[in-house]
C-alpha cells in the first residue's frame, strides 16, 4: 500500500469515527465513509487543474475535488448540530457527482 493510500484511509477512518459521535445514524455513517473514501482520494495539486484522479478511476476536475470536500465537511457540521436531514441532502448532491463520473470495471 503506498503512502497516499495509507493517508486516505485513515482520514476516512477519522472523518467516519468523528460523524459517529455526531448524532448521525450507523447507515448514514457508512454511506459518509463510502463517499469520503473516494473524496480523500481526490488530490488537487491547483485550484485550476484540468482533470484530478479518483482511487476508483473515474476523473474530476479540481474544483468539483474541492466542492466534495467542502460538502463533506458540511455534512459533518449538520451532524454535530443533530441535522441529519441536512446531511444527507448534502451528501446526496456528492453522491450524484461521484455517481456521474463513475466509471464501470
């Protein structure tokens, strides 16, 4: 396993235990952990760059890599203050990305 992989693992592991003590359901946990595994794989190295390179293949560019972000973040504050609703309509519009990008194996 290569260093950046090692690095998207435990951020997702972070970012999943951290959304557990926030008042989010076990499900929604795991569909978070799901979406963040693909979105901590995104490393942008511009704000401007042309195409950014998902663990799972399929290509963003790094403003899409960096709105994920942003929303994932976003989820994590709705679940601290106990808003799942608001959560998973956040987490629903990056699933839809990720969803319009993924590439078949």
């Amino acid at each position: 396993m290569t260093t950046t992989s090692y690095s998207v693992v435990a951020s997702t592991f972070l970012l999943a235990s951290t959304l557990a003590h926030a008042n989010c359901s076990p499900t929604f946990t795991e569909q978070f952990a799901s979406s963040a595994r693909i979105v901590d794989s995104l490393r942008p190295d511009k704000p401007g760059q042309i195409r950014v390179s998902a663990s799972d293949g399929s290509q963003y560019t790094a403003g899409q890599a960096l709105w994920m972000k942003g929303q994932l973040q976003s989820v994590l504050q709705s679940c601290k203050q106990g808003d799942e609703t608001a959560a998973a309509s956040t987490l629903h519009g990056v699933n839809d990305l990720l969803k319009s990008h993924h590439r078949a194996p």
